[in-house]
C-alpha cells in the first residue's frame, strides 16, 4: 500500500487531508504512487481524463468517499474483499460476445 494510502489510515492525517484542496500536482503524486509514472512521463493520460479525475475530486464527494475506504482498507485489511456477486457484475469482454465474467475470471484479471 503506498505511503499516502497508509497515512490516510491515521485520522489526523486524514482531517488535515481533507482540507489540502485538489490540486493537478496532488492528482500526479497519487497517479505516480500507485504505479502510473511511466504513463504520466510518457503522455499516455490524456489531459481531459486528469481534468476529469481532478473535477470528480473537486465537485462530488468521491474524495471523501475514497479516504473513508482507504482508512477502512489500513485500519482491517483482512476486511477488504470483495465477493462472488461483485465479481458476477463486472462485465468484461473476452473475445466475442461480452459475457459476466466468473469469479475466477475476474480475480485473474484483477491481479
């Protein structure tokens, strides 16, 4: 789990979170530190989808949404799962036609 994820986990870190405005540079650091330098470096997020993800942080309450989960995820990570529905709903294409995938499917696809 990256550092900012963990740090999430302490709820003073997490108060103080909170109130950092979004920012482009904050959005780069969280994309580079979970494993997305090399698309950033390379120009591979196109701008529109950052500003998108910056404007779903700024005006709706993932952010506030996505810490809760985090401090959930730091705080019991054995509870962090997900389960044979969630796994039949995510729809994924292999080959022709699209089909619900199964667990196993979806778990290889995941990891």
């Amino acid at each position: 789990m990256p550092p900012f994820m963990q740090g999430l986990g302490n709820p003073a870190i997490r108060w103080i979170a909170a109130r950092v405005p979004p920012s482009t540079k904050g959005n780069e650091d969280v994309m580079r530190s979970i494993g997305h330098g090399a698309s950033l470096d390379a120009g591979r997020l196109p701008a529109a989808m950052m500003d998108g993800y910056l404007d779903l942080q700024r005006y709706t309450d993932t952010r506030r949404h996505d810490f809760a989960m985090i401090a959930s995820a730091v705080r019991r990570p054995d509870t962090v799962c997900l389960r044979e529905a969630d796994f039949r709903a995510v729809r994924v294409r292999l080959g022709s036609p699209t089909r619900v995938a199964s667990a196993r499917t979806a778990g290889a696809l995941i990891r």
